[in-house]
C-alpha cells in the first residue's frame, strides 16, 4: 500500500513537472492529482529536492526501458535498432502536440546549473544511456554493419547531443522535420559504412 501511494505521488509529479518544469511544480497540485494528504508526501520525501531526485530515477526507468524494448528486438540489425528507437520517440513526441520531450533534457536545462545534486544524477543519467547506445554501435561494428574506423564513444556523445537539440527544434516548430534531418545525417551520413570508407580512400591516396 505505501509503495503504490509513493508511485502515484511519483507519476502524478512526472506528468506536471513534463508539462510545466520542476519549479512550476507546486506540491499541492501533485497530491491533488495523486488524490493523497499531505503527510503522505513527507512519509516518503524529505522535501521536494528530494522528490525531484526520485522522479529523476523514475524518468531514466522509463527512459531505459523503451530503449531496451527495441535494444532486445533480434529480428532486427543492431543500427536499425538504435534508428527504430529514436523514430518512435519522435513520433510520440508528435502525437503529445510536440509538448513535454525528453524529462531528463529538460530538467537537465531547468536544474544543472542550479542544483549541484540534480546536476550529478541528470549526468549519470545521460552516462547510463549512452553506455546502451553504445553498446549498440560495438555491436553494430561486430556484424560488419559499421565501420571499424568509428570511435564509438565519440559518435554515441554526438548522437545524443544532436538527439536532444532535435527535441528542442521540434518543440519549437512543431514539426518532424528536425527529425528527418537528424535521421539523414546520422544513420545515411555520419554511420553509412560504406560513405565512411571512402571519405577514408579520399584522405589516404591524397
């Protein structure tokens, strides 16, 4: 029974902190929508820093599940599920009216320069993730389906870099392009094997 209220508190947080940010989140409005008293928020959270720090691991729950949700598809290449991951979230994105995006992008740019606490947990957040992306590439380069000459580390740092101004851009416009565009340059430019080897022909027999 405590377990189920401290996750209705959690999720009915999650759902306004999406829409509004951390700190236009009151915690009144939380408990009205977890329909709980008071004394139940502060039996499982000092204050709300502390329930900011644990919406945080429920946001990266969410978010690692869904990557592995397609991580695990073997009927798929190792590429077109890192590809088939980042369409998804931009058409979900689309179906939300382009509202709310990536919970950990956005708290990351409302809190990491504010809060030394939500700053470690965002960015071990972002490590976790990307470990799995990168993962993804090894793989990726094991099958033959990415080049050798990739440096996985840098290239999963970028994607999530581009990922997440996509998000931004989508935000604002409204629109999938910035989607389509990161989808040409990541998966037919940055990671086609086959462009890759030859820009590294071009630079070797100059």
């Amino acid at each position: 029974m405590r377990s189920d209220t401290k996750t209705r508190i959690l999720k009915a947080g999650a759902g306004i902190v999406l829409q509004k940010g951390f700190f236009n989140t009151g915690l009144a409005e939380v408990l009205e929508k977890a329909k709980v008293p008071k004394g139940s928020f502060y039996f499982y959270f000092k204050n709300k820093e502390d329930f900011g720090l644990q919406l945080i691991d429920l946001f990266a729950g969410y978010l690692a599940s869904n990557a592995q949700g397609f991580y695990l598809n073997e009927k798929l290449s190792p590429l077109e599920k890192v590809r088939n991951l980042f369409k998804w979230q931009a058409e979900s994105f689309q179906k939300s009216d382009f509202k709310g995006g990536c919970p950990i992008g956005n708290l990351s740019l409302e809190m990491g320069d504010r809060n030394p606490a939500f700053r470690k947990k965002l960015n071990q957040v972002f490590v976790d993730l990307k470990k799995n992306l990168a993962k993804q590439l090894e793989q990726a380069k094991k099958v033959g389906e990415l080049s050798e000459e990739i440096d996985v580390e840098e290239t999963t740092d970028f994607i999530f870099n581009s990922w997440e101004g996509t998000l931004m851009q989508m935000k604002v416009s409204k629109s999938l392009t910035p989607h389509e565009v990161f989808d040409r340059m990541i998966f037919e430019k940055l990671l086609d094997k086959s462009r890759f080897n030859k820009n590294i022909i071009r630079r070797t027999s100059r």
